[in-house]
C-alpha cells in the first residue's frame, strides 16, 4: 500500500472544499435531501479552537477529510468543553485503507491537548460504517444535540476525552 499523508489544512482549502462537495453529494444520496446544512465557517476549525485534516496518498491526491471544532453549552445540547466531529469522509476509491481510524484518532488527540474534555459526533442511520466506525472507537450513544437533534434518523455519540 501507498503511503498516506495527513495534513492540517483550512476549512476553505480547495482540496477541503472538494471533498466537501463529494461527501455533500453522498449525503444527498442516501438521504434524498440537499445534504448536511449545519452551518459551518473556516473559522470553526482554525486552531486551538479545531482541526481540519486531509490525508493525501504520494501523488497528492486528497482521499479523506475529518475536522473538530470547540463547542460548549448553548440552546443545541452541547455541553462545555465539548469537540464536535464534522466532515468525516473517504473517497469510495479509499475506503477499507484505514484513513478514517487514523483521521480520527488524530483529531481526539488534537482536541484533547487543545483541553477539550469530550468529543461528540452526530451521524445517520443511512451510515452504517460511519457507526460502525465510531462503536469500534469506543463512542457510545448520547443525548441528541446539533442542527438534526430533532431528525428521526439522527443518531449521536461522544467519548470522553479525559
């Protein structure tokens, strides 16, 4: 197997933005709405306040992103010292290589030495393998917060981080 190579990059880098586009595209598909309208900025994800990452193989192609952004309490169900994984995503042409498991594991300790004290997530039930992925890594179903709390096919996870 190629290398892969995980770099931080902003929220509005073209190689994010792309991305971006494509797992937009797959929520569309398997939800048959216009995809994931939470509202986001670059500013979210800049550091310390979070992370974005994309792993690249060695001729530069980007093949998966993830990000955290810092969230505490406010009307939506999040708690203080809070970090919300957005934007998990492997290109179909990169799945089953490992890239999201590492991607993840890169932005809990990221959070965690930012002082956040829990990592939180909100995925759906049309994405089986996001939940599976997340079960496997040790997160388990919490209240419901976010822009889909309310959503039937909403389902949420967190890990303490401490």
């Amino acid at each position: 197997m190629e290398s892969m190579n995980i770099h931080p990059v902003a929220f509005d880098h073209p190689d994010a933005v792309k991305l971006n586009d494509r797992v937009q595209l797959e929520y569309a598909e398997r939800y048959g709405d216009e995809g994931d309208v939470t509202p986001l900025a670059a500013a979210m994800f800049k550091p310390p306040y979070g992370l974005y990452l994309i792993a690249y193989d060695d001729a530069g192609t980007p093949l998966a992103t993830g990000g955290w952004r810092a969230m505490d309490e406010n009307g939506e169900g999040y708690s203080d010292g809070d970090a919300e994984i957005k934007r998990m995503y492997v290109t179909p042409e990169a799945r089953g290589l490992g890239l999201a498991r590492r991607i993840l594991a890169a932005l809990e300790s990221d959070a965690r030495e930012a002082g956040r004290t829990r990592m939180v997530l909100e995925t759906g039930t049309k994405q089986p393998e996001a939940i599976a992925l997340y079960i496997s890594s040790a997160y388990t179903p919490c209240a419901k917060f976010g822009h889909y709390r309310d959503t039937p096919l909403s389902r949420c996870y967190a890990k303490p981080l401490r």
